[in-house]
C-alpha cells in the first residue's frame, strides 16, 4: 500500500473495516457487492484492491493470524509441550468459529504453493508447527502427526459446526474427542 494515493489508502481501509462486519456477520460467502455499497464504493474499486475473494479473506484475518502465531511462540516456552499445542489449536478453533471465515481461508487448496510468506495458511501453519514439533520432540503427540492434520481437524471442526446453534459447544465436544486420539499412545 505504500506510494497509493491517500484516496486510495482511505478506500483501502474503509474497505477492509466494512469487509470485516460483513466477514464476521455472514461467513467468507460475504458479497463482495455489498461490501462495495456499504462502503460507498465501486465494485470496481473493491475489486482493485483485492482481486479475489481469497485476498480480501486474507486481508481481514491478517492482524489476528499473526496474534496467533505471536501466541504460538509465546506458548512454546511452555513445560508442557502437548497442553501448549492443545491450547493453542483450541485457540484458533475459537477464533475460527467467531470469524466465520477464517477456515474457508485455511481449507484453500493448495495451502502453500499460491500462497504468500504473509497470507493466513502459511503463517498459521509454521507457528503451529513450532509447538507440534516441540511436543513431537517430547514425545508427548505422535511423531506421525503432521500440523497439516492437525489445520484439516480445526478447519473441519469449524466448517461442520459454524451452523449449529450453539457451534462453540458441538465444536469444543468434537475438538476433546479428536485431541484424545492425538495423544502419543493414542490410537
């Protein structure tokens, strides 16, 4: 965004704040039309600035994907190396269930290969890995598991329990049965 006009900086960032209620609101299937019209804007001009539905996901999670993988290091200091990734996967679960959206942005195939060093997947991926490898190295998860299953559970759980009712509570009781099996004598 550096060298943009200050014009197109303020669309930049009234564009995003009204991309971000609309996520929230209505999932990553947010119309890209309505969030042109609440923002005063052409579909043209949001279309500038992210060109596909991808990148504006990818915009709106960007500050607290890095919260979480801030999180992921903080974390990593940590005694208990399996409680550490457990907590922080319960973390981005709960994120991934407020910000409807954000498991559409992980479940993108293929995670890494269009993907940028500062796009969600990668990011999210290398500061899970951290504690995954840790807990590995403890011997506390099994060595097979790999921080791609674990993002698939996340996003799975998230996707199939964003509709319920109450989908942090179905999430949660799904979310305790799967880390049961993860266990380094799980099955």
């Amino acid at each position: 965004m550096t060298g943009q006009r200050s014009d197109a900086r303020r669309n930049y960032t009234h564009i995003l704040a009204v991309a971000e209620a609309e996520v929230a609101a209505q999932g990553a299937q947010a119309s890209l039309e309505r969030i042109a019209r609440i923002a005063g804007v052409g579909s043209a001009t949001v279309r500038r600035h992210f060109p596909t539905r991808k990148a504006l996901l990818e915009a709106v999670f960007k500050q607290r994907v890095h919260d979480l993988s801030d999180r992921a290091h903080a974390l990593r200091g940590q005694d208990d190396s399996r409680g550490a990734l457990v907590e922080w996967l319960r973390e981005l679960l709960a994120y991934s269930l407020a910000a409807r959206g954000l498991a559409d942005v992980l479940s993108y195939e293929p995670l890494r290969d269009e993907a940028g060093q500062d796009s969600c997947a990668p990011v999210i991926g290398a500061a899970g890995d951290l504690l995954l490898r840790k807990a590995i190295d403890d011997r506390t998860v099994r060595a097979d598991v790999t921080i791609d299953d674990l993002l698939t559970l996340i996003v799975g759980i998230a996707l199939a329990t964003e509709h319920y009712t109450d989908p942090a509570t179905r999430a949660d009781r799904a979310f305790r049965l799967a880390v049961a099996g993860i266990g380094a004598h799980g099955t």
